[in-house]
C-alpha cells in the first residue's frame, strides 16, 4: 500500500519515482536476484576513496533538545538546544539535524537513492520521502524523536555557533556528530504558550524583584535556567532577535507575506488552506537558527575549502526596489 500510494504521488506528478519495495522494506541493498533499474538512467556517484573512513567520535549532548514542528509533521528531522557563555555576554546555540547515515551504509544503493531524491517533496496531496518512512519516522528511525525511559540517545549532526547577544556576531563555531540524551517535541504552538509563560514570569521577576519575593525570584531563576524548556526557548529568541538584527542592518529583507499551506483529504479531495507557521514567535525562532546553522557550513566549506551546493538571491537593482516594495505591500493586503 505504501509503495502504491509513493508511485502515484510521484510518478503520478513527474516528481520522482516510487521507491522500491526493497527499500520500503528496511533494506539498504536490493535483493541478489532483483533488477535495480530505478536509477539506472543516471550517472552513479563516485565512491569513496579506500582511504577516507567514517567519523569515529560522537560528542554526547546533554542539553535540554527542543524539535519545533506543525501538527502534521511527518518527519521530525532537526532540532534546537541552547546555553549561555559563563560571561553572559554570549550564548552557544545548537542546531542538530537527524543523522540517518547511523543506519544507511555509505555509498550503498540506498544511499546512492537518498543522494539523488535529496529531499521529501511535500504536496497538498501528501509526501513524496526521500528515505523509506521505517527508516526516517517515529520510534525506531534515525528522525530526533522525543527520547523516552529507555533513554536511547538520537543521533545528529549538530552545528553550533557562539553568538554575541548584543550584536547577534558569530564568535565562534563547530561541528560535530552527536548523540542526544534528551528530546522534546513541541508544536509551534506549543512553543509560542511557552514563551509567554516566559514573559510572564520574567515580568512577574521585575515587578518584585526589588521586594524580595520568594515567587518572584523563582519565576527569575525558571527563566533563566539553561536547563529549562522556558528558559531555552527564551535564550533561543534572543539570539534569533540578535541575529536578525544584524542581518537587517547588513541589507537583509524580511518580507511578512501570507504562505498559504493547502492540504487536499484524500477522501473527499477537500482542499483546506491555512496559513504557514512561520508568522508564529517560535516560527520565526526556528528560521533565524536555521539561517543561522546555514552560516556555519558556509563558513566551515569557505574555510577548508570544501564545495558545497548553495541557494543565492540577487540582489535587487535600485530601480526596482521600489516597485517589489510596492508589490509586496499589495500581496501582503
């Protein structure tokens, strides 16, 4: 049913083809007997150089993870984590990314699909994965499910950035393959209650502050652990808030416009329209720490020089800039 339902969001769209019932499977290689003809039209990839070997050392990762995602998620695949300097002048922030490769063999036939698909294709009708669903979701998968008692670590690759709160400047910067002790899932809203509950307590903690109250000086320290969920998502956003700022500052644009996210039941063939998650707090959290997560592989690849694909936007020419400014505030009414 699975392979049914793939072939015709796929090949029924000129998308991509269904993945193979090997695959669906749990399988990293077809069977001896089968022909792998799927890919067979493109060129394959190079393999691995006999002397390069895989990463050996995971880094454990202590810190609270917080994964944010709409309720429809299919595929939980990145997540957030964040501590301040001991100076409080900085923050490090954490961005892990699922590590699938932990159960993909590299350069197996797989591997070689997952590098050509590149990534799941979401439609109105449904998804088009880049891996097996087995492989990429719920308990099980290589995905930054929420840990449970069995305190199984989820593996990721986390890049991590040290950033000055005030001038939102990356200071500093790694990358490493970790192992995540704890994980938490929240939706975006979820994640928005959370940090008002954080402004309410830290505004709670100024009114009294001076008073010495007990309960006001509790809702300071509940805000500021590092260890919290509240006081990770409160140190999140001021990093996000910084680093937007500089960006702004730099020339970036920001535009607010409406991205209408369609959904089509596949009973009735309803289409239901609700706007995107990126208007909410947490929403715009999520993007700075991706974009930001995005500056620390550019850099990591300028530095060593490695090549890497990219996505680029030119920049607009003064005569136009009006006239896109106006037409943004017309889509935006």
């Amino acid at each position: 049913a699975a392979a049914a339902e793939h072939a015709r969001l796929g090949e029924g769209f000129g998308l991509l083809q269904a993945l193979p019932q090997w695959a669906l499977d749990g399988s990293s290689e077809p069977p001896p007997d089968a022909h792998n003809s799927d890919y067979a039209h493109l060129a394959p990839r190079p393999r691995r150089p006999a002397h390069a070997a895989p990463c050996s050392l995971v880094v454990p990762h202590a810190l609270q993870v917080v994964t944010i995602d709409g309720p429809t998620a299919e595929e939980i695949d990145d997540g957030v984590s964040a501590e301040p300097s001991p100076d409080g002048l900085a923050a490090w922030v954490h961005v892990h990314v699922a590590n699938p490769t932990v159960r993909i063999p590299a350069y197996s036939a797989l591997d070689d699909m997952a590098a050509l698909r590149a990534k799941t294709v979401y439609l109105p009708e449904g998804s088009v994965p880049m891996l097996p669903a087995a492989l990429a979701r719920g308990e099980g998968g290589t995905g930054l499910e929420p840990t449970d008692a069995s305190g199984a670590p989820r593996s990721a690759l986390t890049f991590s950035a040290r950033v000055c709160l005030s001038t939102g400047a990356l200071l500093q910067y790694k990358v490493a393959e970790t192992a995540l002790g704890s994980v938490l899932a929240l939706t975006y809203q979820a994640a928005d209650e959370l940090l008002a509950s954080g402004d309410a307590l830290a505004a709670t903690a100024g009114a009294g502050g001076e008073s010495g109250d007990g309960v006001a000086a509790g809702a300071a320290d509940a805000v500021a652990e590092p260890g919290s969920v509240v006081g990770t998502l409160a140190l999140l956003e001021r990093v996000a808030r910084a680093r937007k700022a500089r960006r702004m500052a730099a020339g970036a644009v920001s535009p607010t416009l409406p991205r209408p996210n369609p959904r089509v039941d596949p009973v009735t063939l309803e289409v239901r329209l609700k706007s995107s998650d990126d208007q909410m707090r947490s929403g715009s959290l999520i993007e700075e720490m991706m974009v930001l997560a995005g500056e620390v592989c550019a850099e990591l690849a300028a530095t060593h020089e490695l090549p890497v694909a990219f996505r680029a936007q030119q920049l607009p020419t003064d005569e136009r800039t009006e006239e896109q400014q106006a037409g943004m505030d017309t889509l935006r009414r």
